[in-house]
C-alpha cells in the first residue's frame, strides 16, 4: 500500500485544508503524490459541505517541485509512458483551476518547478516575507510544459521570457509585482491573515462565489462582442432567479443575515 504524501482535514465551518505532507524531501511529488492529490479535489469538488479549500504544506518549504527519484524513473520510460505520465500531471492542474470554491494557496520557503504551477492555479496566493520561487527546468534540459498555461496567464508572457529560460530564483517581492503572489506577510502571521480570508470568504453565497469563478474563465480574454454581452446578461439573470440570489436579495433587502453565514 502506498505512503500517504498528504493529509486532508475539513474545519465545521467548511474549510478544507489539503496539505503536502513530504517535509523530509521538501514535499517534492511524484506519481503517487499526484494521484493522491487528483483524488482529494476531485472527493472535495463534490463535497457539498466544503466552503474554501487551502493548499498548504508542511514543513521548511512548501515544494521543491519534481521528485529527483520519479524524474529518474521516467528518463528510462518510453515516449507514450511519459506522455501518459505528463497527462496525470496535467489533470491535478486542471482540477485545481477549475475547482468550483475558492482556493487559497499558503506558501512558505521555496516553491520551485510545479509548485509554481500550483500557485497559479489557486484563486488566491499569500506567500511569507522570505518565500522564493523559481521555474528551475532548463536547468535539468527540461521545460516547464504543463504548468505553463497557468504560469503565463498568471505572470505575462514578458516575465514568462525571462523566468523561464534563466532558470533564475526570485523572491516574494517580485512575485508579488509579477502576480504569482497577493500578499506577503511575516511568517508568524501567515496562519492569522489565512483565517481572516477564509472568513472573508465564508460571508459571501456559495453559489455566487462559484458561479464568479466560472464567470471569470468564460470572459476573460475573449473579444467583448454580442455574444460575450448576451452570455453575461445570462449569467446575471440566471443567478437572480436561483435559491441562493433569492436569498441574499431578500435578505439584504430586510436587514437579515444570509443563511449562508457560518453559525456560531
């Protein structure tokens, strides 16, 4: 039976934490760590009482990227193998984009490699005032290939030029100033600011908050024509009429609390 490379907790209030639990090799991942990360979003994707997910790690660093061992193995597999490999990789990072509740990554010392990919894909990234990063395949003779959608679409193409054909380590400063990160903050403060945006988050309607998600990959980068205008007036329109746009309609409406609100 495989080792557990993760551990997977959900707070009463909704608050799902899945974190890398790899410390000894600085929560580096592999094949097994990937499934087992597929299986948790996907189990919490469909957990209807999870309200927020945060992707966390323990230990000094938050990920050092690929497994130095599983990267081994797959350089004496054949090309269907590794392309087979790639895909696992490829569906953790759609799964995490695409997840329909808000997703915090939390990050502490580095995140090299596909750590970064992961940060990319979260909705949200708060990182500690000494965090680094660094998009380190060139210097092995590989790239950077699946995670670079999401690593473009996060930090630009011109920054992408430069980060990902020096190999370079950056620092929270500049992840910041290039929108990998949100927010820094001192180390000892990082658990304190994480719960104060997952309370942040559990204000607003569960049903919006997803629906904003989804509302956020349909219009971005698209022409603003007839059709994106007809399919926003839609949206809009649909999630008035919903149980949960009722709700807060009519709950702001009469000076009432939402019933979405966590209870005390």
């Amino acid at each position: 039976m495989a080792e557990t490379y993760i551990d997977l907790s959900i707070s009463p209030q909704g608050v799902a934490s899945l974190t890398l639990n790899r410390p000894e090799v600085h929560n580096a991942f592999d094949d097994v760590m990937i499934e087992q990360i597929i299986q948790a979003l996907q189990q919490l994707a469909d957990d209807a009482t999870v309200r927020v997910l945060l992707l966390k790690a323990n230990g000094k660093n938050f990920s050092a990227g690929a497994d130095l061992n599983w990267m081994r193995s797959m350089a004496e597999k054949n090309y269907q193998q590794n392309l087979d490999d790639a895909g696992r990789l490829a569906e953790l990072m759609r799964l995490l984009d695409v997840f329909p509740k808000p997703t915090i990554a939390v990050v502490q010392g580095a995140a090299f490699g596909g750590a970064v990919g992961l940060l990319a894909c979260c909705d949200i990234a708060i990182a500690d005032a000494k965090a680094s990063f660094c998009l380190s395949e060139v210097k092995i003779g590989l790239i950077p290939a699946v995670i670079s959608p999401y690593v473009i679409r996060a930090i630009g193409e011109r920054a992408s030029r430069r980060y990902f054909i020096t190999a370079e380590r950056f620092f929270a400063e500049e992840a910041l100033r290039l929108g990998l990160l949100h927010q820094i903050v001192e180390n000892d403060s990082l658990e304190d600011i994480t719960q104060q945006l997952c309370q942040q988050l559990l204000q607003n309607s569960p049903a919006a908050v997803s629906a904003a998600k989804t509302l956020i990959a349909d219009v971005s980068q698209r022409p603003i024509d007839a059709q994106l205008i007809s399919h926003t007036t839609e949206a809009i329109a649909r999630i008035r009429v919903s149980a949960e746009g009722q709700e807060g309609l009519t709950a702001f409406l009469t000076k009432r609390s939402p019933n979405w609100l966590p209870k005390d």
